[in-house]
C-alpha cells in the first residue's frame, strides 16, 4: 500500500512565506514600473497595468488572496491616470484648434476699422469723421456728450434712453445742442457721462475707431496693427466694421 506525502504545517507556512515574499516583490516591481509609465500613452498604460495585474494575481499569497475591493481600487486609479492624460491631450488639441480658428478670423479684418478703448475725436470738417462711440454697463436715460476744440469752447448733447451695449452715434444724433452748433471745420475731443432714471452713473467707455493695417502673431495670440493707434489684441476689441 502506497502511502502519499502530507504537507506538515511548517511546510505550508514556508510555501506561504515564499508566496507572500513574491508577492510583495512583485507589488514594489508594479509600483515602480508604474511610475515609469506616467509619462506613456494610454494605450501603452493599459497594456503594462495589465501585465502588472497578472504578474501579482500569479505570485499572490494563497493564504491571502487579492480581493474585489483592492482589485477595483487598483483600476479606479488605473483609470484616473489615463483619463487625465486623456484629458490633457484634448484641452491641448482643442487649444491649438481655437487659435487656429483666431488667426484665420483676424487675418479677414485686415482693412477693416475696429472700436478699441481709447479718447475719440471727431471733425466737423466736411469730409471729417463725424462718429463716435462708447460702451454702457447698463441702460441710461441720458448720456451727455461733451465737445472740446482745441480753444477750450464747450459744447454739450444728448443721447436718449440708451440700452447697455457698444453704441455708436455721429453728431446728428445729438440732440440739445448747448450753446448751439459746434464751428465749422473743427476738431473736437469727445467725453461722455451717463445717467439712468434712478440718478445713478452706468459705466461708459470711451471708443475710438482705428484701421486694421496687418495682423501679427506671437504665443500669446494675434495683434492688430493699427499704425499711429498702436497695436490691439482681439480681446480689447468692442467692434468691428
């Protein structure tokens, strides 16, 4: 009669011991490699985690098998790690794809005038530039519209229940006039104060109109060449025409 060999408890204590010295090993190896792959795609990130996963599932403890819990924890943050870099990727793909867009956009207003923040001025010359325009936090019942010529002399209008916005008049729009109509063939510095129905100030900006010359580049994104107003970047601009 054959008799076959039984595993005495030292045996099994030892066999556990070298399993778990395995499986410790392993685990220093997946978190070492792990931090190697950061910088990996996610493919590439996939493809080693689950190399890793199977290396530990194999020299794992008998006594002391991973459970569903640790298992889940390992993926959550498998997953997090390929999500952001997912992510990343995307916001960096969509941000070159906005200024692509921006600078196919600002190379068609080359030619075209721009209101920009700044002190405007009109002429009453013949062929000078009547126009002037401003940006309102909010509705006003009047905005006063001031006038002065190089001498000092005053003169003052009316605009009438303006909504919020950019707006831009010309000097026929003015009405009440005071003293009465500015000089001929004169240039006037334009200043303007708003009022709404409750006696409060709005917010108003000062326009002046400029021509778009050329548009350049850099990192930061494009800039309108505006020549003898300077240069502009897209976001100071309040309109274009």
């Amino acid at each position: 009669m054959s008799i076959s060999p039984v595993m005495t408890s030292a045996n099994t204590q030892s066999a556990a011991r070298t399993s778990g010295t395995a499986t410790a090993q392993a685990t220093s190896t997946a978190t070492a490699t792990s931090n190697n792959t950061l910088g990996n795609s996610a493919d590439e990130l996939l493809n080693n985690f689950m190399t890793l996963l199977i290396t530990q599932m194999q020299n794992q403890d008998p006594t002391n098998p991973m459970d569903n819990n640790q298992l889940t924890a390992q993926l959550a943050q498998f997953q997090t790690a390929a999500g952001i870099q997912n992510l990343n990727s995307t916001v960096e793909a969509v941000g070159m794809l906005v200024t692509s867009m921006q600078q196919m956009s600002a190379s068609d207003w080359v030619g075209r005038t721009v209101m920009i923040e700044g002190d405007p001025s009109i002429s009453t010359s013949e062929d000078g530039n009547k126009e002037f325009g401003f940006s309102l936090g909010s509705d006003a019942e009047t905005v006063t519209v001031t006038l002065t010529d190089s001498a000092g002399n005053v003169y003052t209008g009316e605009l009438k229940n303006v909504k919020s916005g950019v707006h831009k008049f010309s000097l026929d729009d003015l009405e009440n006039v005071q003293p009465g109509a500015p000089t001929a063939d004169t240039e006037f510095k334009v200043a303007f104060n708003a009022k709404n129905a409750e006696g409060a100030s709005p917010e108003i900006v000062a326009l002046k109109a400029a021509k778009v010359e050329a548009v350049s580049f850099t990192q930061s994104g494009a800039v309108l060449q505006l020549g003898l107003n300077g240069t502009a970047t897209l976001g100071m601009v309040y309109m274009v025409e």
